[in-house]
C-alpha cells in the first residue's frame, strides 16, 4: 500500500493517478501561484490603509 501525496488516501502499489482526488500519486502537490498569494496581500494592504484613513479622520475630528 502506498499513500497518495496530493490526499492522503490509501492506495494499491501499482496505482499511479489517485482514484479519491484525480491526481498523479507520486508527484508532490504544486505551490500555489504567486499572483494568489500576492493579491491576498493587497487585500490585506489596503484594509491596513483605510483603517488608518479611519484613525486620523477620527483624530482630526476630536
């Protein structure tokens, strides 16, 4: 028996694409993208700049 590196699941030693998920059993799962992990970066960028937008409108106002 052999463990599938994509799922996890148990497989036969002669299996070479998953049954469960659809992928090649013995290659290692891919990294994501750079262009995913960048966008959730701007996303969390521009929440820390309109949260001190926030801040100082509020501080000007007092």
């Amino acid at each position: 028996m052999k463990t599938c590196l994509h799922c996890g699941k148990q497989l036969r030693d002669e299996t070479t694409k998953c049954f469960f998920c659809g992928q090649m059993a013995d290659e290692l799962p891919q990294q994501k993208k750079g262009f995913e992990m960048s966008k959730k970066n701007r996303d969390i960028a521009l929440l820390i700049i309109v949260l001190i937008i926030c801040l100082v409108i509020y501080i000007l106002k007092k």
